[in-house]
C-alpha cells in the first residue's frame, strides 16, 4: 500500500501558533514540512534530549537538545498583518492566479506557486 503525500496548510518559513500539546500557546518559524507524514518542524518548539556517543576520537559525545516533527493539526497559521492565528483560505486573484488569504481580515498571504503543469 502506497503512502500518499498530504496537503499540509503551512509552508516552510511561515510562523505558526501551537494549538495543543506540552508547548500550547507557543509560537515559532517553520523549518522544513514532511507531507508524507503529515508532519512539520517548527523553530524552538517539541524540544527533546538526545544522547549521543562519539563515533571516533574526534567527535564530541553527550546530551544534545533538537527539535522534532509535530503534527500538522496541531499547528495554524499566523497572519502577518493581523498578527492573530488564523485558517487559511484559497482565492484566485483576477489575474488568474491562486492565493493563500487570511479567513480574519481578508488579506493574500501569498501566490501558490504552479508545479508541474507546463
């Protein structure tokens, strides 16, 4: 059974709100998205400790925090005019073109950009 690629409604770069979990209500840029999983990580948010041993003799061994995956529900999206979470929306714009738009104030966040149909 094939593992097909989700839409996910945040791209790299964007700043998200936290909605649950053990860092509710924290907010952060995204880092990379994985669609496949349905997963994406955010700057300075699911932090954990990883313990690490040196592979060689120059390599430093010891505990290390670094971000993890979070799942894509558990993250919406933060307008930058308005500055409050919000849902996206889609919008053609009369030049043909598709947008993201803010459901709060009305406002494109940014132009989809087409990818593989030329």
């Amino acid at each position: 059974m094939e593992n097909k690629a989700k839409k996910i409604h945040v791209k790299k770069g964007d700043t998200v709100y936290v909605l649950s979990g053990k860092d509710k209500k924290k907010s952060g840029k995204v880092l990379s998205v994985f669609p496949d999983k349905g997963m994406v990580l955010v700057e300075g948010v699911n932090i954990v400790t990883k313990h690490r041993k040196p592979r060689n003799a120059y390599q430093q061994g010891g505990r290390f925090k670094q971000e993890v995956p979070i799942h894509s529900s558990k993250v919406m999206l933060v307008c930058d005019k308005c500055k409050s979470p919000t849902k996206v929306g889609k919008k053609i714009l009369e030049n043909g073109q598709k947008s993201r738009i803010c459901k709060k104030c009305g406002e494109v966040i940014d132009i989809i950009k087409e990818t593989g149909e030329e």
